[in-house]
C-alpha cells in the first residue's frame, strides 16, 4: 500500500449559514462538522493530515489540534487553489492523496478506504467519489465511457438534456496520485465565469494527457450531503442522528422513541441499557450496562456505572457509579462523585460533592463543596451553607451520619462518624462522632395568645 495523505477543505466562510460561527465548527450531533470530517479520515492509515483554513483559522486549528497541519488560503478563489495552498507540505512527494471537504460531516472512513482501495487496484491518477442521487438537480454529472472510465465531469448548468438524466453525481471527494495532482494544479486557469480555479479541472487535464481518471460510486447518497446553510445542517443532523442512534440500537441498547432521541457522537453506552424520550446524551459520556435513562433527561460529559436508573434530571462533567437512583428533577452539576447504591431525590442539587456508597439526599435539598461518607443520610431540606459571598468552603460528613431535616451546615464544617443532627438545626460548629447535636432555638408556647392580640 502506497503512502497515504489527506487535504481537508475547511477554508470557506459559509455566508449562506448566516452565523457569526464559521461553516465548518457548527456540530453535528454535538460535534463541529470538521472535526467528523478528521476523525474519519484519521482512521484511514494517513500519514499526514492537511487542514486548508481561511476564515476562522485560529478557530479550526483550537478545535482540531494537532491533528492536523495547516495551510492558510488567504484568499478563496476556488477549491483548486484550496489544494494548492498544501503544496509546501506535500508537493513532490510519492503517494495517493484524499481531498474531502470540511463541510460533509456524514462521510465515512470505509467509503474513503473503499474510493482508496479502488483507486490503487485500477492504478489510476484520479478516483471521484460519486453517489445515485434521484434528485441530482444543481450537482455536476460524472459522464462515463463504454468501459465504465470517466470522460468528463459536467456541471449541471452546462449539461444536456441528455446529460441531465444522469443521476450519477459527483460529491466533491477524490483521490489523486499526489504527484499527479499538483503537476496538474499549476496548469489549472481560472478562465470562467466566476475567475475561480477549480478542483474539477484536473480530471480535465489528467484525461487530456491520456492517465486513467475513475470512479468509486458510494451505495449511500446521504453520507455525501454538504452543509451550506441551517437547512441542510438540519438534514445532516437528522441522518447522523438515525446513524447513531441505530448503531447503539445493534448493539444491545433499548431505544423507545429513536426520533426523540439524541445521542452525541462520542457517546458509548452498555448493552441492555435502556433510554426512554427526551433523553440527550453528549460529550464524552460512557454509560455502562442495564442502566435506565430518561424519560426527558440531559447527561453530558458523565461517566456511569452499571445498573443505575436517572430519571427526568440533568448531569453533568461528572461520574456516577452503579446502582444509583437519580430524580425525578435533580442536577448534578460539574465535577460530583456519586459512588454505587447513592439515591439523589426529587429537587435535589448535588455541586462538587462526593457522595459516599449507600447514602442518600432523598428530596429538597442542596449539597455543595461536601465530602459525604458511607451510608448517610441527608434529611428533607438539607443545605451545605458552603458561599460566605467571597469564597467557598468545604463540609465534611463522615460515614453513618444522619442529619434531620431542613438542616443549615454552615461551612468550614465537619460532622463526626455516626452522629445526629436534630432537624430544623443550623449547624456551625463541628460535631464530634456519635453525638447529638441541636442547634435551634427552644420552643415557647405562649397560652392564651390569640386571645389577648385579638383585644
């Protein structure tokens, strides 16, 4: 196998989008279009990565790293000099080079590694990637000879009758012989209507000089779709959306209502889990096995033990051990430690906490900045009171504690092994373990009351 290189187109503005974010960083299902584009070429054996940037170039290099090398198109004058700005880096050099634009999000490693395959066994200088479109109105039409090589490209605008009825069409994707491609990009003119320089007119120019130019037709039109404007966004959205959802599906997860669900790319979760609708999971969320997920729950960015059932509650940057029990209507905020057999109830806030195994926050009640031991139990209206209105303090709660209901602990605090907390106490001092504590003030009852305010 041949050296492998790959040029990505990222360097258009995408005015049609209407957005002050540059084309190619809106996501697709959680993830910048671009950023799809060069997770899928990456898995293709490429020995180098070529980023073609534009406007927004600091933007795309943030989201994409060291992924990939960069070249800077200072000025868009068409696809072929796109490439032309890789030269530096790859000019002269032996091997077979993909060009894939930023902007097609569903395109998949195994049709690049089939257009790739195909191109080496036919030893052609050029491979276009094409696809049977019913509709192919607006799309240049891949023209083919009696032996099934490619005789020419035509843009619909200049096509026949004849021509028009083809429903082969060219996605915009080829594979080049590296030296090839760029003997031919000096050679391209911009002698058009638009003075731009073309991509296109290399298999021109390599047909002209006698080298064999092919195609490689894709089974799936969709994976092919470009995003030029929200609509098409949305329609990217909703075929990567279906793609996922359906891997997920065939491996082992129960999804109730698909069309309801919404499941970022980086997203993996275990088999026999179920997610029910409303449910949104994105980042790098790991779900484990025989969970329950959902109904109308948004988790991002968590990582999730077996066995564990959240319901119609929000989590996020945080990691969640086997058999808890979240919700109704809590939130987990950044960087919680929930450990296996913790129950968090119906309203309940959890920030920046660790929650030991087996204790509970059954309902109503904020916990932040606390370290909780094992098997507490956090009554109804419980507050960690950690935010003196400039800085934050911790409240530690040690294993087998049982604080009473609507308790104030006022932070820097610290409740000891197995003591009690009296309900409706406001707690500012530490409590040694085994104790009892009450801090509310003594009840009075005045006889008569009423009566006398009555008068």
């Amino acid at each position: 196998m041949s050296n492998r290189y790959a040029v990505i187109l990222a360097a258009g503005q995408g005015t049609r989008m209407k957005s002050k974010l540059y084309k190619v960083l809106h996501p697709v299902c959680g993830k910048p279009m671009v950023q799809h584009v060069v997770d899928q070429v990456s898995k293709l054996n490429i020995k180098e990565i070529v980023t073609i940037t534009g406007h927004g170039a600091e933007m795309v290099k943030e989201q994409l790293g060291s992924s990939s090398k960069y070249a800077l198109q200072e000025e868009q004058l068409g696809t072929a000099h796109a490439v032309m700005q890789a030269r530096e880096m790859l000019e002269g050099k032996e091997g077979v080079t993909i060009v894939v634009c930023g902007d097609t999000p569903l395109i998949k490693h195994e049709t690049m590694e089939a257009l790739f395959k195909h191109h080496e066994e036919l030893s052609a200088k050029a491979t276009i990637l094409t696809a049977h479109a019913e509709s192919p109105f607006g799309y240049g039409r891949v023209i083919r000879n009696e032996q099934a090589m490619v005789e020419k490209i035509v843009e619909h605008k200049d096509a026949s009758e004849e021509e028009r009825k083809i429903k082969e069409i060219n996605t915009g994707t080829y594979c080049f012989d590296n030296k090839a491609l760029f003997e031919a990009l000096n050679k391209v003119t911009n002698n058009n209507v638009q003075g731009e320089y073309y991509l296109p007119d290399v298999i021109e120019i390599l047909k002209n000089e006698g080298e064999i130019v092919t195609a490689y037709q894709t089974a799936d039109f969709e994976e092919t779709l470009g995003v030029n404007d929200r609509v098409a966004l949305s329609h990217a959205e909703t075929f990567m959306k279906k793609r996922i959802n359906e891997e997920h599906m065939r491996n082992g997860v129960t999804i109730i209502d698909p069309s309801n669900t919404y499941i970022g790319a980086d997203v993996k979760i275990g088999s026999d889990t179920v997610l029910y609708p409303g449910t949104i999971l994105s980042g790098n969320t790991l779900i484990g096995s025989d969970c329950v997920i959902g109904p109308h729950t948004e988790i991002s960015d968590c990582h999730i033990g077996d066995q564990t059932v959240i319901r119609q509650s929000a989590a996020y940057d945080s990691h969640i051990g086997s058999q808890v029990n979240i919700g109704p209507f809590a939130h987990i905020r950044p960087q919680s430690d929930i450990h296996d057999e913790v129950k968090i109830g119906n309203f309940v806030e959890v920030k920046k906490s660790v929650f030991g195994k087996g204790s509970k926050a059954s309902h109503l009640s904020y916990i932040g900045d606390a370290e909780i031991g094992k098997d507490v139990n956090l009554g109804c209206g419980s507050i960690t009171v950690n935010y003196d209105g400039k800085n934050k303090y911790l409240t530690k709660i040690e294993d087998g504690v049982f604080i009473g209901c609507n308790s104030n602990l006022v932070a820097p605090v610290i409740i000891g092994e197995g003591a009690y907390v009296a309900a409706g106490s406001t707690i500012t001092e530490d409590v040694p373990g085994e104790a009892l504590s009450i801090a509310r003030a003594r009840q009075v009852n005045k006889e008569n009351y009423v009566q006398k305010f009555n008068k």
